[in-house]
C-alpha cells in the first residue's frame, strides 16, 4: 500500500494516489483460482478488461429494450456499438485505461437508473434497481479518477428534469443520495482522498437539496410566474454550489483538481493562459474539438444518420412537454386512468435518456477525449427510435398515415431491415478483421528497455517524459520521477522541473535539480527535442519557453514579454559532449530514437549553483 518504489524520494499511498483497486482484486484472484499454470498474468489481466466489455455491450443492450420494450433495440443497440467500436471504445489498443475498467459500470448505472426512473414499478423493483446503482455507481466511481465529473453532468440532468417536472422529484432526490453515498464510499477507500470531498458534484447535489427544501413551491403557479420562480431557483442553486465548493477547498487547501479548471476557462474562452499545465492540455489533439470524420464514420453504418433523426423528433417532442408542463396542462386519460396514446409527453426513463445524451453529445463535440462517454449511449438512443412505438406514431401522425398495426409493423420491419443491411455491408469486413493479426512493433523501446532491465542496478532512477517512464516502470520495475497520474500538484510541479531537460537551461541547474529527485539516468528523445507533430505554440518545448518566459524557437511571433534565453537548448546541446555538460552526464546509450545519459556523482557543490 505505502509505495516508495514509483516516485523517487517520496513514499506515497497508492490506494489513496491512484484508482487501482481493480488491479489490487485482479491480483487476488489470480492467486485464488487454478489458473496460474496454464495463463500468465498478463493475459489474465488482458481477459478480464475485454470480459468487462461484456459487461459494458450487456448494459447497452439493456437499456435500449427498457427504453424500447423489445430485445430488436438491444440487438441493434450492441451491432452499432461492436461495428464503430473504433469510436465507441479504446479498448482494443489502450487496454489498461482507467475507462476501460469504469465505464462498463457507468452503462451498468444508466441502465439501472433508465429502469428506475419508470412508472410504475413496485417498491421491491425501487429497492432492487437502487442497490444496483448503488453498487454500479460505486464501482465507476472507484476505478477512474475522473468519476466526479462525470457524475456531475449526470447530476445536472436530474436537476434539469426535476426542475421542469419530467422525473419525480422522490426519485431524483434518491439518485442524488445515492451518489453521495458512492463517493463518500469512495473517499474512504481511498484513504480520505480530499479530491473527492472538493469535488463540484458533492457541492452541487447538497446545494440543490439544500435550496429544494428552502424553496418549495417552484412548481406552482402560471407560466410566466413557473419561469421566473425556475430562474431564481436555478440560479440559487449555481450560486450556493460555488460558495460550498471554495468554502471546502480553503478549509482542505485542495490543489489537486486545479489544472482541469484552468484548462477549462483557457478551452472556453475565458481568458488566455501561460500556465504550462493548461497548455499541456489544450495543445493535445484529444482534448480539441471532435473531428468531423468521426461523424463520417459514424454515418457509414448509418448511425448517426438514425441519431439525428431520433435526435430531432425528441427535442421537438421535449419542447412540447416542457411547454405543456409549465402552463399547467393536463394529461387527457382514458377511462382505465391511464394516459391516452395521443398524449403530447415524454416518458421519465425517455426523457433522462435523451437529456444525457444531448449534454454528453455537447462534451464530446467540445473535447474529443471524452467522445467515448457519448458514442456508445449514441447506440442506445438511436436504437430506441429505431424501435420507438411513441416516435413512428408521431410520424404517420404527421403524414396522414396512423394506423396502430402500421406502427408494430414499422417498428419491427426497420430495424430487420437495418440489420439484414449492417450484415450484408460489414460482416465480410468483420472475418477479415478478425483474421488479421498484429505485433507490438517497436525495436527502439524494446532495446531500451532491455538494456535498462540488463545494464542498469534495481535500485536506479530514471528521469524523462511521463509517458515513457510509465513504461519504463511497467516494463523493468525501476523507480521513476514523474509518470502521467497527474492530479497531484506536487507531482505536476515535479513534473515541470524535469521538463526542463527540453527548455533552455544551462546544465549545473539541470543537473542540480535532476539530482534533487534522486536521478540516476535521464532518457531524452528525439521526438520530443525535435517534435514537428505540433505546430508552434503546442510543441513541447515552445511550453517550456513561454512558462520560462523566453522567445520560442522558429519564425512566428512571441507572446509579449518573452525574452531570448542565454542558453541553448539542453537536450540539443548535451549531445555535443562538449565540457560544460561532460562534467556532469555521460552518454551510456544511444539509439535513433532515445539517449540515455548517467548523472555523475559528488557534484555537491555544483548542486547549490
């Protein structure tokens, strides 16, 4: 549990630091079961996160037939899914990804909230689906650090609904129980990680509660009355939401999550930015903007074409139910007491759906890493049209043509049909996929990483980039000073400073500072000094130069009070060996792609320099 393997000179929680008790069982079970002479670890490893994603397509498949009523949906739902899995899922190449573990359980979640949120069920089914959410929610929750914001968006649907009376307020106010029960969960798990207790969707959910229970009579009233007391509302609770969340990070001096609100403000305009972990951020294609080939290759298997159109015809049909709601109109009944077929609404599990996927739909659009969240519900939703008694009614309503025996038939006969197609167009695709077997192939890294394992005491240090010194630990063991877990702010400071092996830096600071962390070795690579794969600005060392405030290299203009730097570029000017860095690194290998130099010791005076 207490880790002073990973970080140099620093003896961390790893329970508390990292969301890893996923591997932790994985380990244990490994153990426990007959397996260990017939399967290695890592194949262990790898068949229980492809086995979760079992998981993820069950809970795809589920939520589209509680939405729809028929298995037909599900069917589709997981065909859509396994057919743009190259947008749905990063599973396939990332396999160890913190998602991978979480995001099955989300599914797991949405499908158990979908089924909860119907009426009627009994209070067993109540108390059945909420220890599912409870149980779901807690284990997404546990195995991704960036749960909290998740969580929050999910929490302001259900503030949204329940403000516009399209969910039962009961119900929201057990959803948002349950959510804080989860993190509390979580928080001590994770040894009374602070992280969570700062998070916005904790403050949020006791501002919202706090402001219900103040404010009761929301929603009575006309409709213009309805607005304004909504706007009060919704405003209170915004405002009371920011005064807990800074009230609780000044008492528990929170930093952690810091950097994801500077990126934040800096992505949406509010203010530029020379911080160097908001730039770090915004100059990685994952957190730009989504492509607009992705919705080229959604639409060939016809996906997003169905998305749109169920997409359109449910805010149009939400507009009207808001409307309805708002002015007070009443549901016509028939005599069993039950809502007539032409009644103008959405259901509570529908209108939970479509609400989550348009504000997810906005996530993903804004910042392309988190497209995984909304591409799979894209499945769930677009096959519930497919397959939607309440939507091909509306339609034939529309053209004249309503007759109930045509809305059975249109919403079996379509998704048949869209089926019969997908397997025509994409099942030879699919064997030859299949069939096609790859390698890892990358000679420089192994070579290095052998020659690490082979060449270098067990003890050593390394300095480098986060990402390589993830592989390095992973694949030799040795102690790093900095990997990519970045919400510690000291470890993003850390982090920083042996960055500076790309900056403008005379050598004794480099030197002084490496040996500060305990280093040993320090690897520098190419592809990063002499990076062309970001433009100027977003390289890597243009980074450093603007945080150091000096001129970036290269013709373009500067950001005003930059000035240029008396020092050349470490890591180009170490290559030279030339003296000034002789006395304090020596080369002891070399590949096209990597150098590795070894720090010299009894350098304490030219430490202090």
């Amino acid at each position: 549990m207490y880790d002073n393997k990973t970080e140099s000179r620093r003896t961390i929680n790893i329970l508390k630091r990292m969301n890893i008790y996923q591997e932790v069982l994985l380990s244990v079970l490994y153990r426990l079961l007959p397996i260990q002479n017939y399967l290695e670890p890592v194949y262990f490893y790898i068949y229980s996160v492809f086995g979760l994603q079992t998981v993820y397509v069950i809970a795809l498949y589920l939520t589209s037939w509680i939405l729809s009523g028929t298995w037909l949906s599900g069917v589709l739902a997981a065909v859509w899914y396994i057919l743009n899995r190259i947008d749905t899922t990063r599973v396939e190449f990332t396999i160890p990804l913190r998602e991978n573990w979480s995001l099955p359980f989300f599914a797991l979640q949405i499908a158990a909230v979908t089924y909860f949120l119907r009426t009627p069920i009994n209070s067993l089914q109540q108390r059945l689906t909420l220890a599912l959410v409870l149980m779901s929610t807690l284990f997404f929750s546990l195995t991704w650090q960036f749960n909290q914001f998740i969580l929050l968006i999910q929490a302001l649907t259900l503030f949204m609904l329940d403000c516009l009376d399209m969910v039962p307020t009961a119900k929201v106010s057990w959803l948002y129980i349950v959510q804080v029960v989860c993190l509390l969960l979580v928080w001590i798990l994770q040894f009374f990680n602070s992280m969570i207790l700062g998070s916005l969707v904790l403050s949020f959910i006791l501002a919202a509660l706090i402001v219900k229970h103040l404010q009761k009579n929301v929603k009575t009233g006309g409709f213009l009355v309805r607005i304004g007391k909504l706007l009060a509302h919704v405003a209170l609770v915004l405002c009371l939401t920011l005064l807990v969340n800074n009230f609780v990070k000044k008492i528990l001096q929170l930093e952690s999550d810091e950097h994801i609100f500077k990126f934040i403000k800096a992505k949406f305009g509010f203010g530029a930015t020379r911080d160097f972990d908001a730039k770090l951020y915004l100059c990685e294609e994952a957190f730009g903007v989504l492509p607009f080939d992705t919705f080229e290759r959604l639409s060939d298997t016809l996906l997003f074409c169905a998305h749109i159109f169920i997409l359109l015809a449910l805010i149009i049909i939400a507009a009207v139910s808001v409307l309805q709601i708002l002015s007070g109109y009443a549901i016509p009944q028939n005599s069993d007491g039950k809502e007539e077929e032409s009644a103008f609404m959405l259901r509570p599990e529908v209108a939970y759906n479509f609400l989550h996927n348009f504000l997810f739909g906005i996530l993903a659009i804004s910042t392309m890493r988190m497209k995984y969240l909304w591409t799979s519900h894209v499945c769930v939703l677009a096959s519930f049209g497919i397959c939607s008694t309440e939507l091909w009614r509306l339609v034939l309503k529309m053209i004249r043509l309503y007759t109930p025996q045509k809305v059975q038939v249109l919403r079996f006969a379509v998704p048949v049909l869209l089926l019969l197609y997908l397997s025509y167009k994409f099942w030879p695709r699919l064997i030859e996929e299949l069939s096609d077997l790859r390698e890892f192939y990358d000679p420089d890294t192994v070579e290095l990483m052998n020659w690490i394992k082979s060449k270098t005491p067990k003890d050593a240090v390394f300095a480098g980039s986060m990402q390589l010194l993830a592989g390095v630990k992973l694949c030799t063991g040795r102690t790093i000073t900095n990997h990519p877990h970045y919400e510690d702010k000291n470890l993003r400071e850390r982090t920083k400073q042996v960055y500076q092996i790309y900056a403008k830096q005379p050598p004794e600071k480099v030197y002084g500072t490496l040996r500060s962390f305990g280093t040993n070795y320090v690897i520098l690579e190419d592809s990063i000094c002499y990076e062309r794969r970001h433009s100027r600005g977003c390289r890597l060392r243009d980074l450093l130069d603007t945080e150091n405030g000096h001129i970036m290299d290269g013709p373009g203009e500067n950001a005003p009070g930059l000035k240029p730097s008396s020092y050349n570029r470490f890591c180009d000017e170490i290559k030279a060996n030339v003296s000034s860095f002789s006395i304090y690194f020596t080369r002891v290998f070399q590949n096209k792609t990597f150098h590795v130099y070894k720090l010299k010791k009894h350098r304490n005076k030219m430490t202090q320099n």
